[in-house]
C-alpha cells in the first residue's frame, strides 16, 4: 500500500504534558470496537477503573466518562495519560493514536496529514514556508480495505486535485485570488458531478493548467460587480459566528474570539471600511499570505477527494474559503481591539476554528447542511467577499 503524507508530516512530535491546549479535554473520547473489546480484559485496579468509566454504545464501541470540565477521565494533574502510562501506547483506542493525525484511504493509497486543531502541528504547517510537496512511500505491512468508490471518478478528481495544489501555491498572485480560483474552478467541476459526466472534469483541470486562463478569469471574476453594499458583507461574515441549537464549544476561549469579531464588526460603518481595515490588516502583515497558503493546501489535501464519496466538489472547497475567512476575520478582530496577533495567537486561532467546525461531529454536520443552503456561505457571496477584501 502506498503512503502519502504533506512534507512537514515527518516532523510532527506530540508534547504531552507540555501542550498548553490538551487533546485531552473537551470532546468526548469514542473508542473503537477493538479497543473497547480490551479494554474490557484488563485486570486489578486499573481494570475497574476503566470499567468504572466506559458507557457502551449500540455499535459495540463505547465512550469514556468525561470528568469534570470535560477532561479524559485518564488525564492526570501532569496533563499525561494514565492509560499510555498503564498499558503502553500500542493500547491507546485509535482516537487517542491517530490525533491530530487524519487517514483517508482510498484504495491502495492511504493519505496520512495532521490537523491544525492542535497546536503543535498548527505550528508546523504555518511555519512552513516553502512550497508544499507531498512524500510517497510503500509500506507493505498494510493491506487495501474494500470500499465501493468509483474508480474512474477518483483518478479524475485525483488529477484535478493536483491542478488545485497548482492554484493554491501560485505565489505570483495573491492567496485571495487563488481561493477565487479554486472556488471558481470546483464549481465548475461541481457542475459536470451533477451531470453524471465525469469524463468533463479533465477538461476543466486542463483549462485551469494554463497561465493565459487564469489570468483571463482571474480578471473576469474581480470585475464582477460584487453587490456588497452597505452591510451585506459584514452581516454575511456575521454569520459565520452564529450559534445554533446544541452547538457544542470544544474551547471556551472561541468565545472569547466570537465576542471580539462582533465588537469588531459591530463597530464598523459599512463594507467599505471594513475592507479597508482588512486591507490594512494584510499589508502589515507579512506572514499571513503563506500561512493561508499552508490552510488551503490542508483543507485541499484532507477533504477534495473526499467528494468521490458524495460528489459535492464545491462544498470542499466552500470549506477552504470558508474556514480562511473565519481565521482572517478573528485575526484581524484582535488587531483592531489592540491585541495584534503574533504567531502564537495565529496558530491558536487557526486551531480553535479546527476543533469548533472539524471535531464535533454534531457542529460538523449542521455546517455542512448551512454551507449548502444558507446565502452567506453561497459561491456567490463567497466570491464576493473574496474579491471585496483581496
């Protein structure tokens, strides 16, 4: 089987104890059929101690007991794990092994990347500079799982998705006109998805291989009148933040951040200033274009080809888009409250936007269901916002 990880991916080291935002606390822990199978052998002491604390499941998985500000039941006063330190790391369930690593396997090619809702790989992916490149090798202890994917339909968007890397590290323009691209470019594969006419997608990714034509659509799309005028921007952005029923907060600082972008966009006038201030924000800081850069390529890398499961092409790249303007606007919220962001904050930002949209599941389907019908998180606004604040 064939092994792909992001460049950056051989440097990840998780710092235990050290971690100033644990892993640890704030979801719940879901362990696998497995593991639970295991855990349910172990002896003496330690064994009543996790029986004490797993509530099974119907699936014949079962979930721990969290303590009491949501922490692992097996976290201990040092922020380490009794159970690593009890059975031995081979014995984590696979929730506790794999994060913040993700495995997406298609075939006999499985993709390993790590994800910014934790800190320490937040740090690496945004203090990689240079152009992302992805590792290959073999690894034959790992044998293919069956899966029912359509394999035509995959080497297309898989040939496509490496287009959308090309768009998403062209430094020679701005990273708000390569989202405009990418954006652009997966509606229009979008639209042969939906026609059952996937032999169409190789002749987008052609198209947008060539300089001339992106530069030509480039132009055609911030020519577009965006119709953002007086508020329409800031309310749409606004609701970025919104809460809804039962949303979970996986870290109470979001709310910190959440109160600021309101304060911040609250304050302003219209959608002029506010571009202005966005502008501002941007020049003076130098750093930002390639670290949104090392986003997007995340956001492409983990879910594009995700969209041979259920065909939706567009909503990958609506999550980019999306998940870049959110982090933009919190940054920038700080910075007019006073409280520049530095690359410490940049990182926490990033990484609390991760764990409050990527790692709960019931926020992360009620997302997914606003990206898909609600007019602030449409390709037409979206694009709008794109082009009124590059």
């Amino acid at each position: 089987m064939k092994v792909m990880t992001p460049h950056y991916y051989k440097d990840f080291r998780c710092i235990a104890g050290a971690c100033t935002d644990t892993c640890c606390a704030g979801w719940d822990v879901d362990v696998d059929k497995n593991s639970y199978k295991y855990y349910k052998t172990v002896k003496g002491a330690f064994g009543k101690r996790l029986k004490s604390v797993m509530v099974p499941s119907q699936d014949g998985e079962c979930t721990f007991t969290l303590k009491e500000g949501g922490r692992c039941p097996f976290l201990n006063d040092d922020n380490l794990c009794d159970l690593y330190i009890e059975l031995g790391e081979d014995k984590l369930c696979e929730t506790c092994a794999e994060f913040p690593r993700f495995i997406n396997d298609y075939g006999n090619i499985r993709e390993i990347g790590i994800a910014p809702s934790c800190k320490t790989a937040g740090e690496l992916m945004f203090s990689y500079i240079d152009e992302l490149t992805f590792d290959t090798v073999e690894d034959n202890s790992l044998s293919p799982e069956p899966n029912d994917i359509d394999a035509y339909t995959y080497m297309q968007l898989r040939q496509a998705r490496i287009v959308a890397f090309g768009i998403i590290s062209d430094r020679d323009i701005s990273i708000f006109e390569r989202l405009m691209l990418y954006l652009d470019y997966a509606k229009r594969i979008q639209k042969h998805l939906d026609a059952e006419r996937d032999e169409l997608i190789a002749g987008v990714a052609k198209r947008f291989c060539g300089p001339d034509y992106r530069e030509k659509l480039l132009d055609k799309l911030k020519s577009r009148d965006a119709k953002l005028h007086g508020k329409r921007l800031i309310k749409g952005l606004r609701h970025f933040f919104d809460d809804f029923k039962g949303m979970e907060v996986i870290n109470p600082d979001w709310n910190i951040h959440v109160a600021r972008v309101r304060q911040f966009l609250d304050g302003l006038a219209d959608d002029s200033e506010l571009a202005v201030v966005m502008k501002d924000y941007h020049a003076g800081s130098e750093a930002f274009a390639h670290e949104y850069e090392q986003l997007a390529m995340y956001y492409v890398y983990r879910y594009m080809l995700d969209a041979v499961n259920d065909y939706d092409v567009l909503l990958k790249a609506k999550n980019a888009v999306i998940g870049i303007l959110a982090v933009d606007i919190m940054a920038a919220a700080n910075h007019a409250s006073g409280c520049t962001p530095d690359f410490t904050m940049r990182v926490d930002i990033a990484h609390l936007y991760s764990r409050q949209f990527e790692h709960s599941y019931y926020n992360y389907e009620v997302y997914r269901e606003y990206f898909g019908t609600k007019r602030c998180y449409s390709y037409e606004f979206l694009m709008d916002a794109l082009v009124s604040l590059n």
